[in-house]
C-alpha cells in the first residue's frame, strides 16, 4: 500500500517508520524543509527508543522517503494519513485546528479517485466532519 503520512513530528514519523517496516511504501512529507534535509540525511529530530533504526533501515529499503511536496505524494497515495500539530490557541486554551484545516484543502486539491484520509491529530469530537465537508 501506498501511504502519506503529512506531518513528520512524534505521530506522523512513528506512525510511517511503523507502516514501513510493516512493507508499506511510506512518503512522510514536513512543511519544514529544514526537518525533511535533517531526515534525509538521518537525524532524528525526535527521541524514542529505536526510531533511529527503524527509519534507517526502511530508508535504506525505499520503503520510507521524506519530502516538502504535499500534492504530488497524495496523488499516488491509497491512503493518506493528517498527523499535524493542533497547539492550543492563545487564550482559550482550545486545540487549534488551522493546520488540519490547511492540510485536508491541500489534500481535496491533489486528490485522484478513492483515497482513504485518516486524521491522527489530536482533536476535538466534530472534526473529522468539518474535514470530510473541507475535502
């Protein structure tokens, strides 16, 4: 299966590494150029234990890749995986849910017949359907 995963932080970079070293083809893509050069050449901007091999090893069996372009690895995805940040907002303390938001119109864009969309970031009851409305 084809998998991309956006967001290469705690969920999204252990979430790939796992789908990865389970055979998936796994693209994991980052907003954050910096962290997808520090990926590519395999540091690990994250601890848990045995990451650090995990991705080397599904790396160096092209099962795990790293990229900034959002459009073009959803284009071939079977599924498609939102793991971004939802930080609370100043003030009230709610999860803020403008970087889901961004993804899945991205996501709607680049879209190409039947892709599976999970959202693994952590949000509040009612998201998933403002995310299906948005895609």
């Amino acid at each position: 299966m084809n998998i991309t995963m956006i967001g290469s932080g705690y969920v999204g970079l252990v979430s790939g590494a796992c789908f990865a070293d389970f055979g998936h083809n796994v693209i994991c893509v980052d907003a954050d150029a910096n962290k997808i050069e520090r990926l590519k050449a395999g540091e690990i901007p994250i601890f848990e234990p045995g990451l650090d091999e995990l991705v080397a090893n599904n790396v160096e069996q092209n099962r795990l890749s790293f990229t900034t372009e959002l459009e073009s690895s959803v284009r071939g995805a079977d599924a498609v995986f939102i793991a971004v940040g939802t930080p609370s907002r100043r003030g009230d303390g709610h999860a803020d849910l403008s970087f889901v938001y961004a993804v899945a119109q991205s996501i709607a864009k680049a879209l190409e017949g039947f892709t599976v969309v999970v959202n693994k970031s952590t949000v509040p009851v009612g998201t998933g359907d403002e995310v299906e409305r948005i895609i």
